[in-house]
C-alpha cells in the first residue's frame, strides 16, 4: 500500500467532492433554535389534514406488530395500486417516498458527467441525488410560474440528457401543465432520454392535469406519493409508475426490507378510503380559497394552485419575501418561499386546517408591516 | 444523437450488468404460494417477543401525527443514543435498519472494482450492497463457525480492500469473538481499509463480545439496529457509530427525509425501556436453551448461540439441512439456513415464545424423518 494513505477509510472520487449542503431544513430544527414548536406547521407541504381514520387504525394495529419485517415485496400495497390504476403489479414500484425513489432513479441512470434536465427553482431533492451520482444538472427557467415540458425537452436533445425532470403540477409554483399538453410532448422526448413525470400533487389538481401515457411506454417514469393528498408524509411511501423493464431494474439496486410494515399497512388502507381522499380534497380546495382571500385582505396576490399549497406574491421581490418568512417564521408560522427567480418573489404556504389559516391570518398583518419597514 | 440509441432510459453500465437476485425471499411470499400463513415464524431472526410495551404506544400515538415529515436530523433519537453510548451526536448516524446504512457505506467507499472482504455465507445484503455498487467481493471461509478477523485483515492488506466485513456476533451462525479479540486486531487494520463492523444481535451476547474502540478511531465503523434486540424489524431503524468525518460523509448522500416518524417515536421509546430490553434478552435466552433441548431431543447439536437465533448442526451436510428446512416449512415452521458451506450443515431457528417452540417440537421429529426418507 502507498504510504501516502492514512488509517481509515478511503471515500470514493466522487463522495469526496460532495458539499455538505442538504436540500431542507426541517421545521423541529427551526423549532429547536427558537425554543419553542410553530403555532401553524405549513411550510413543508404536508396535509395537515391527515390520513384517512381507517389508515390510522391500521397503522396502530401494525404497531404491536412491528417485530416482523414488512413485505420486501409491498406485494398487498403493489396490487392494489395496479388495480387501482389499472395496471400490472409489475409496473409499479413502491419504495420509501418519491425521494428514495429519485435516488434510485439517479442511481440507476446517472454516471458522472451525464447531463440531467430540470428547471432553475425545481424539486431540490431530485438535483441532490442527480449531483450524488455525479449529474451535471442543466437547469432551464420557469416560464409564466410553470415548469416548461418544450423547452426541457428541447435541451434534453442539445444535451443528450439522461433525465429530464418534470413535476406536474408544480411545486413551488402550484401551477399546473393540462395532462394533453404533456401528452403532446412525449414523442419530442429524445431517444435515450427518460422523463421523470413527478405528480406527487396530481390527486390536488383538476383532472385534465392528467396526461394519458401508456404504462409501456419506456420514455416516461411517474411518480405518486401517499405523503401529499393521502396525508401520510412521515410514513414514507411512494411509488412510481413505468414500462417492466424499468421496474425490473429498480429491484436490482433497491434496499429489498427498506419499507417501514405500518406504512405499507397504512398506505393500503389510505387507498382504500377514496370518500376520505375526496372530502381532504375539498378540504384543501376550500383552504387554498381562504388563503387566497386572506391574501387579497392584506394586498398580496395568491397564485392559482393545483395543489394543496398556495404561492403568495409578496409584488416586491425577493428581498420582500424572504424577509416575510423571517417575520412569520419569528410570529410561529412555519412557511418556506421558492429558492430560485422569479418564484422568489413569493412565499409558500401549505393549506391548513381552519386554525392553523386563522393563525396565519392573525399573523400576517403586523408580520407583512415589520417587513416592509425592514427592507425598507 | 447517435441513432443506435432506443427510446427510454439508459441505464449506467453497472446498472446494466447488474443481477435480478434478491438478499432474502421474504416469509410473505412463501405464505402465499402455500396459500396459508406460517403457524411459527422463525426464520428471519426477528424478535418474536416485540417491543417494548411503551414503544407499542408511541408508535400508536405517531400515527395520528404521521402527516408530519419525521425530523431529517432524527435529533431527539440521536442525542438519546449518544447519550447511551457515551458520545457525541455527531459521531451517530441513524438510518433506514443497517441495511440502509450499508448501502450508504458501500456507496461512499466502494468504486467499480474495489476490493472488498467478507467471509463466505456471511451477510449475504451487505454483499449486494457491495456488488451494486460495483465493488468485487473477496470471500474467506468461517474457521470454527466463526468469521476469521485476522484472516479478514490479511486478505484486506493483500487486497488493498477498501472495507472489511465482520459481525460480532456472527449471523447466521450465532457464534461470538470476545471483543478483546477484535480490540488486539485493530492495529492490523491495513491503513485505507475501514473495518464494518456489525453488531447488529450484541445486546444478546455475553457483556465480553462487545469491543472497546474510540470512537474517534477512524478504521471503524460499528453497526446498531433496533430490529432485534429492541424487536422493531418492521420499523426500519438502525444507526452507525462512528469518528465524526465518517458520519459527515454519510448526511452528503443519505435520504434526509428517509426515516418513518412512528419509527424515530418507536425506537425513542424503546431505548428508554431498558428493563423491557433485560426482560427480552433473558426471555431470549431461556429460548436457546428450549431450542438446544429440543434439537438433543431429536438427536440434533445445537450451537452455542450468542443471538437470539440458534444454527442446529442435522449432522449429515447441505442436502439433509435443505430437505429438513423444506420439511419443517411444509409444516408451517418458517426457518433458513446458512447459505455457503459448512454453515450450510445447519438450519437457522430464530428464539420463539413458548408456543411458537412448541410448534417447532412437534414438528420436528416427522420433519426430520421425512427429511431423512428423502435424502436416503
């Protein structure tokens, strides 16, 4: 061995170059530093409405049973999301949320130097598992608040892109692309170039937002959540939707017991509830109206969303914006804002529950005038 | 584009010449193609005893609160295992089970064609963790049923291996190296090599298998988890202990948001109840004495187990300890076996409750005759 290396161990090229960056900070960090927990929880985009009262008792239930490993196999939940989207088991893939998924997709596709395609202000877990496999990321601007399919497309083809990442409907924005103009898109996807079609949101937004793609079509992945509309974030279940070969390859790299057995018994009674899902979504639906009157009430100007979170125009900037989250944050309202240009501009806001939206109300006032005295 | 490329993705060339076999076929799919569920399920080195009561009870009270994200930093069952241990919270890494945590190691260490040491029959999911990330296995027989560490070390120095992998105790032959064994071994950890070192079932073993190693030693990682000891398989909850660049390293590629909230609120709990813990281990232990019984019984020697699972020599090789496995499954008895020779002499029995052992013993004195018809 070369006296050169030292005891311990020897990280790869790659690992070293990593930054220490992580994609969130969650709220109980927030929560530690100020000593105290938020009065209103609406910054992650969680449903604050919760699952379904069977999926909590089937949950519980799990609980006393939890010795034994999950299913490697998610066969119950597999099956019941195949039917459920009229597809075959073997089409489906369940593992520990879209953002396991997302690491595995980029573990499976991604070498270092390939090009990946996503939008400046996009999903920021994606471009951290894309540059943990060594992805160069090219990154495309929003255009009108709406992730743009042509021209992700267009810079897929210039630059032989492995991936191009598409989330539909959008977050942050909450704006959403109609599933035909998707559709329309698909035979500009570039050979060699996988779509990843995120639709953690799809169940929020209205049905034409949902593109028909046939599941053996080998040029797109999708991919569900139970952590958004079925309310079961910290459970971490995901799935994606794709052509069996895909699939198959998924199983090659996945961690085979990585499913928590409640979640899985959870998730299978959630999609069973479909009354439970459709009163959460008028419930959300009623939300995002209430934000965005208590929007209005204080001059700013709610986005339209199809989703369950609302991106707020602060009209002045991201300096605005940025410093309203501070002020909200300081008042125990937990909201984020988008990262990049032009969305910046705005806050995001989960729908809440009638308390926690009163909370915010309560707050926004005194929280938006010791902003703007702040930035000046 | 060249115009050889199909449409679809293109996966990496390790992903493309990766293998379709799985670690483990899970219980779950053996019950359904015998189309009834196992009367005893003692083959996966599950804690049949449970968790801890109060574990039981956090998890439930989480569920309602599951369409919270868990904390990404897991801040409260880390500071509790660092203050458990004896260290800091950085020096901690808590992850989705041990095998989630080995995935990560392989992938911060391992490069296509790294070498890496193991012995032969030993944790066949760190292996595929390995092998996926294109690393190549040097294999070396058990001496004595035991993993050989300063063969290990050896073959590490000759083969500049990037990790070595050692359980302490062993599975699946449930034998134990004092941990002044190993501590007199860790100067001879080849400088570049990092010894894994799993201890995923010490809890049950003698006060002596556990090591003394600084934590700041950089030459080692040690592996935890809550799925035996603690009786928590199904939540997916283990953790690395390790000198503090190590962990770093792991927080630039792990799933931040990985971890199920009932799990963290689970395994909280779990750690608190030390004296459930004592009750499961003597409970345990009492079952390795059943077990012994039971095998001498049946003219069978079972090893000494510092597990809470027990390898009983058939006393005739692989084809008699295959047949009397498929034997006592057909009878509704969930067992394994080691995989590699001459493990392989064995069947693998986890520590069950009273009537779980009673289904065990009666069996399999018909199991063992037909076994015995079979292989003549």
């Amino acid at each position: 061995m070369p006296s050169s290396i030292a005891p311990g161990p020897r990280l790869t090229r790659l690992a070293q170059t990593l930054p220490a960056t992580v994609p969130f900070v969650g709220p109980e960090a927030q929560e530690r530093a100020m000593g105290h927990p938020f009065t209103a929880r609406l910054g992650a985009n969680e449903n604050v409405f919760g699952p379904s009262p069977k999926a909590i008792a089937a949950m519980e239930k799990a609980a006393s049973e939890i010795w034994m490993y999950g299913d490697p196999e998610s066969h119950d939940l597999r099956h019941a999301l195949a039917a459920h989207h009229g597809v075959k088991p073997e089409n489906i893939m369940v593992g520990e949320g879209i953002d396991g998924l997302l690491g595995y997709l980029a573990r499976l596709t991604v070498e270092e130097g390939d090009s990946v395609v996503t939008s400046e202000g996009a999903y920021p877990t994606f471009n951290y598992h894309v540059a943990g496999f060594g992805g160069t990321l090219v990154k495309l601007p929003y255009h009108d608040d709406r992730e743009d399919l042509p021209a992700l497309l267009d810079k897929a083809a210039e630059t032989g892109a492995k991936l191009v990442y598409f989330a539909n409907p959008d977050n942050p924005m909450a704006s959403y692309t109609p599933g035909a103009d998707i559709t329309v898109q698909l035979d500009r996807i570039p050979d060699g170039t996988l779509l990843a079609l995120d639709e953690a949101y799809v169940e929020f937004a209205p049905a034409e937002a949902v593109p028909e793609i046939d599941i053996n079509d080998p040029r797109v992945i999708r991919f569900r959540t139970f952590s958004k509309a079925y309310g079961m974030a910290g459970a971490r279940v995901g799935y994606a939707l794709a052509a069996e070969p895909l699939i198959t390859a998924f199983h090659k790299i996945r961690n085979h017991f990585g499913m928590n057995r409640a979640a899985q018994a959870g998730a299978l009674a959630a999609l069973a509830d479909q009354p439970y899902l459709a009163q959460t979504i008028a419930d959300v639906a009623h939300a995002r109206e209430e934000i965005t009157r208590i929007a209005a009430a204080n001059g700013l100007k709610a986005l339209p969303s199809a989703t369950n979170f609302v991106a707020i125009d602060c009209g002045a900037g991201a300096e605005l914006a940025g410093q309203l989250l501070k002020e909200l944050v300081a008042r125990g309202i937990f909201v984020r804002m988008p990262f990049a240009a032009p969305g910046n501009r705005c806050i995001r806001l989960s729908c809440g529950r009638p308390r926690d939206l009163a909370a915010f109300e309560a707050a926004l006032p005194e929280a938006l005038a010791a902003a703007r005295d702040a930035v000046g």
